[in-house]
C-alpha cells in the first residue's frame, strides 16, 4: 500500500483527528513564516504561534470539518450549480464574515492577554479589510473547492490555501510594528 493511499484513508477514517492535526501544523507554519520573513522578527512570539496552533487544530480542523460536512449534508441534494453557488454564498458571505473572522480577532486578543474592548476594538478597525482580502482569496478558491474536490479532500485542500491566509492574518494581529494595511491607503494611493 502506498503512502497516497494511506493519507487517504486516513483523512476518510479519521477526518477530525486527520483535520486537527494537518490544520494545526499549517496554522504554525504560516505564522512562523510570518513572523520570521514577513515581519523579519529576531524572536518568534511564542504565544502567538500557540495561539495559531489552537485556533488551527480547534477552529480550521476540527470546526470546518463539522461545516464542510453539514454544507454537504444540507446542500447535497441541490443541482450541480445551484449547490455549489449556494455553498460558496453561505461560507463567504455569512459564515466567514460573521462568524470565522470575528472569533479570529476576539480568540487571538484574548489568547495575548488583551482585554475584549481592545480585541472588538481591533475587529471593528480591521474587520472589513480582512473580509475584503478574505473575499478575493476564498470566492474563487471555494468555488473549485466545492465543484471539483470530494468531501474527504476539501479540508486538506482548504488547508493548502489557508496557509497563506494564516500568513496574512498573522501578519493584521502582529504587534503595531509596522503598518498593517494590506490594502492601497486611500489617501496615497502610489504604488
């Protein structure tokens, strides 16, 4: 038996655990990334990683696990493109805005130690820059996602791409060390 077929057994037999572990391992990876040729840090913030590694194996695993297969369970029976349109609409434009990003800001404050008016504080400042990025990442990837991949695969797949996306929401929770817009300034829009 080959490795590939044993990853895909073990991601169909143990979907939680498999998601758990796969999500939380990129979560770090992407932060540290971050942290060290993003930022150009000299010392990684150890509780930030711990932080990105709870929120990887708890809200990306083990979370969107349970989403992903309540969207099928709920969704399936629709027409192809109805389903998959209605999959994407669902996911970003209820659940990702509404619920993942909030827990986002709210979770990593408070795992810093920042009180809840600084952490809604800095949800309110950056919540529409990070749907916005958010948008331009997940619309077109779900889109595929939803259509080409099958249930067992979509969470290893999300991952792939939520690398990146952890890098950028590592990057808008880091310290004021740097500006933070990722977004052209209205006011100076040189580039």
């Amino acid at each position: 038996m080959g490795l590939r077929v044993l990853i895909n057994d073990f991601l169909q037999d143990k979907p939680f655990i498999s998601a758990a572990l796969t999500s939380s391992l990129l979560a770090v990876a992407s932060d540290l990334f971050t942290q060290l040729l993003a930022l150009q840090r000299r010392h990684v913030d150890g509780r930030q990683t711990l932080a990105f590694a709870a929120w990887g194996a708890g809200f990306l695993g083990l979370w969107y696990c349970l989403v992903y297969r309540a969207y099928d369970r709920l969704f399936g029976g629709f027409p192809f493109g109805v389903r998959v349109a209605v999959m994407c609409a669902v996911d970003n434009a209820v659940h990702m805005p509404l619920v993942s990003i909030p827990l986002f800001y709210l979770f990593m404050g408070w795992a810093r130690g920042s009180p809840l008016h600084q952490n809604t504080r800095a949800l309110r400042k950056e919540w529409w820059q990070t749907v916005w990025m958010g948008w331009l990442i997940w619309v077109p990837f779900q889109t595929l996602n939803f259509s080409l991949v099958p249930l067992h695969l979509r969470l290893p797949a999300m991952m792939v791409v939520s690398f990146f996306w952890n890098a950028l929401l590592s990057y808008l929770v880091a310290p004021e060390e740097q500006p933070k817009s990722v977004l052209p300034d209205e006011e100076n829009t040189d580039i």
